[in-house]
C-alpha cells in the first residue's frame, strides 16, 4: 500500500474493507510444561488444518491487542 493510500485509512480502519484482510476464526489451546506456558492456535477451518496451518508461540510473546492501551 502506497504512503497516500495508508494516510486515508481510517484511524480504526475495517480490517477486510480497508486492508484487505480475510478474517478467519481459530482455536486457542493453552499447555503448560514445568511453569513454561505455550500457545497453540489451530484454524476451526478443517481444510486449513490439512494444509498445515498452525502456530505455535511461548504464551509471553502473545498478547491480545483489543486489550492494549
């Protein structure tokens, strides 16, 4: 996206709209091994999980942005 284009943005732009982005939704699972904590996030899609779609991250470097200030 070019600078002017990105300065016309809403400051709260429509995700899908304005950036383009496809929302999907997907699954949190939480583990804990000896106090470490890890996230796995899993599509609800099936056929995105056949295509090995996942991520797996230290529950530390996750946060949830709607709650940031």
């Amino acid at each position: 996206m070019n600078r002017l284009r990105w300065e016309r943005v809403a400051s709260d732009p429509d995700l899908e709209g304005d950036l383009g982005y496809e929302l999907d939704e997907w699954e949190v699972i939480r583990a804990r091994k000896n106090g470490a904590g890890h996230l796995m996030f899993l599509p609800k899609d099936e056929e995105m999980l056949r295509d090995d779609a996942f991520i797996l991250a230290d529950a530390d470097a996750v946060c949830n942005v709607e709650h940031r200030q």
